[in-house]
C-alpha cells in the first residue's frame, strides 16, 4: 500500500491530508540554513501564509527552513515521547486546513511544560516554529521553545487551549 502513496503526485496528497507519513523527528541540524529567512512570524496565526511556503517547497522551490505561525485543532497525539539524538521529543499533528495536516515537534527537554502528552485530540492549538521540508512524506514544525541558538534566531511556542507552553 505504502507504495501505491509514493506513485500520487506530492499536490494529491496535500489535497488527500496525508502530509502526516512523516518519519520520526532527529535533530535538524542537517536542514538548509539561510541569512535572508525571516527572523520573525506574523503576531496572529497566518495558516495562508504557511500553505503558499508548502507548495513553494512542493513545487521546487529552496528548502530552507523558515518560521511559521500556524493554528487548528488537533488530529492524533504519539501518547508517548521518543529519544532522539536531540533529546525527549513530543509529536502531534495539527490540521491547518481541512484537508491538509502537519506534523508538530516539541522539544520537552526544553519546554516548561507538563509530563508528555500536554494536548490531546480536539485540542484549539497555536503554534510558532521552524517549518523543515525535507519531502513530502518529511516535514513538520519543531523548535517550538521558547530558546533560540546560532542555527535558529525565532523563539517558539504551542498555546493549547490558551495554555501558552514554551
């Protein structure tokens, strides 16, 4: 079956919502890192504005990762955190629009937050982050903490129900 998805057009699957086939998240030092990326995001949720950055990166457009500010409602939870090289991550996916979903990477060991899972299905999510593409089938928003390094200049958050964790 899995190779049946790999034969769709990477657009068909947007349109499908199955931007959630992603692989587990490892740390993201391997991604395109450029000086002209924005080094801020909208004050408000601006799902538009992530939409048109996907399809630049479907389309061919440069990989670089790039910040975003995006908003939904929760579709699915990993119940449990998984180590990766980069520490203790939590995963959610987060529907962006009706049809099209992303996959959500909160660095715990970084996050002043409760024990893992601190946000459930159905959850109002708002999210600030590093969107990476490295294909369709990998792609999501980490660097949802409040900390910023020499690879990453935006300060992330989730806010989940008006619980703002960072």
């Amino acid at each position: 079956m899995m190779a049946y998805f790999r034969l769709l057009p990477a657009a068909a699957l947007l349109l499908a919502g199955l931007t959630s086939l992603t692989q587990p998240a490892e740390a993201r030092s391997r991604h395109a890192e450029r000086a002209d990326v924005a080094q801020t995001v909208s004050a408000t949720c601006d799902n538009q504005d992530f939409l048109s950055k996907q399809l630049a990166f479907e389309n061919g457009g440069d990989k670089a990762d790039t910040p975003v500010h995006i908003c939904g409602r929760v579709l699915a939870v990993s119940p449990k955190a998984q180590r990766t090289r980069s520490g203790w991550h939590g995963y959610f996916y987060l529907a962006v629009t009706p049809t099209v979903s992303i996959r959500i990477v909160s660095g715990l060991d970084e996050m002043h937050a409760p024990a893992w899972p601190w946000v459930n299905k159905g959850d109002q999510v708002e999210v600030v982050g590093r969107y990476y593409y490295d294909s369709i089938r990998r792609q999501g928003v980490d660097w949802t903490h409040h900390g910023t390094g020499r690879s990453w200049h935006v300060p992330g958050y989730v806010t989940v129900n008006g619980t703002r964790y960072e």
